[in-house]
C-alpha cells in the first residue's frame, strides 16, 4: 500500500463529510471503480477494527448504489426504449 494512500485513508477529512458527499468524491477520483475502492475501505477499516469507519464506508456504498440506480431509471415517466 502505497503511503499517499494510506494518508488518504486514515485522513479526518472523511469524518467531516456525510456518505453521499463521499460517494460524488469517489466517482471523481476513482470513475467506474469507486465501489470497489469504497468496499476496499470498508474491509480494511473492518481490518483495523475500526466499526465507525466500516459503517461510514457501507454507507457511501449505499450511496453510490442509489446514484447508479437514479441514473438508469428513465428520465421521464412512461419513457420506453
């Protein structure tokens, strides 16, 4: 583990935002891989025993999931294909 990453992750910066502020974070760093570096996270702070850490991290999941699934619903309502 690189030591820029390990600052990141350890970083209080993360403890003053709300999941979905982290959610938009990791798609801008991290694009299509964001899930996966955010449940990276959360198995290492479950690593670290670090409950707090890994129930923030699952939340910024739920909150990645739920933009993914706002974003592929239609735009309007009744729209077809």
């Amino acid at each position: 583990m690189t030591i820029s990453w390990k600052r990141s992750r350890e970083a209080r910066l993360w403890h003053r935002l709300v999941p979905a502020q982290a959610a938009r974070i990791m798609v801008a760093c991290h694009g299509d891989g964001a899930g996966a570096e955010v449940l990276l996270r959360a198995f290492l702070a479950e690593r670290d025993t670090n409950p707090s850490a890994v129930r923030f991290w699952l939340e910024v999941y739920g909150a990645l999931t739920a933009r993914q699934a706002a974003s592929a619903t239609p735009a309007r309502a009744g729209a077809t294909e």
